[in-house]
C-alpha cells in the first residue's frame, strides 16, 4: 500500500508546481516582428473568437480587414473586406488559360 511521507508529499507539490507554471491554462495571441522578435500584440484569446486585423494591401495600397476566428490551435480567415472594388475587378478582368 502506498505511504504518503513528507518526501512523497515534497515530490508530488513539486510536480503540481511545474505542471501549473508549464501548462497553457489559456490561448495567448503574439504577434511578433520576425526580425529582432519585439512584440507588437499579446492578448488571451477564447476559442471561437473573432478579431479584425487590418493591413495596407501591397498592390492597390488601400486598407484591407481580414476577420480570424481562433478555432483550436490556428487561425481561421472567416471574411475579408476591401474598402474598394480595385481588387475584385483586378480578379474579373482575368482571362482563364486556354
């Protein structure tokens, strides 16, 4: 049968201890520069949120907002929106290849 000495009960603390500082209790968001690794967001995400995240687009250089939901351990986009039409007329003015 199992005796629970001081040394057992030590053991077992310890081993609580690490499990609680080392395993993720919530999802954390980072964003991070790649180089140099400064961090420009930190923020505790639940699954199933959703959040904007807005950039200059490369091409026609107007504001794009992707919506991401957090589904398990990645990102998903739901949605994009163009403040302009210049993108989506860009994509039907494209020919098929023969």
């Amino acid at each position: 049968m199992w005796k629970w000495s001081g040394s057992n009960l030590l053991a077992l603390g310890v081993l609580i201890a690490i499990l609680l500082i080392f395993l993720p209790l919530h999802k954390v968001l980072r964003i991070v520069s790649t180089n140099g690794g400064k961090v420009f967001l930190c923020a505790e995400m639940a699954e199933s949120e959703e959040f904007i995240l807005s950039f200059i687009h490369s091409v026609n250089k107007r504001p794009v907002y992707d919506t991401l939901k957090v589904e398990g351990d990645h990102l998903l986009i739901v949605k994009s929106r163009y403040d302009s039409l210049a993108l989506e007329c860009q994509k039907l003015q494209r020919k098929p290849p023969n």
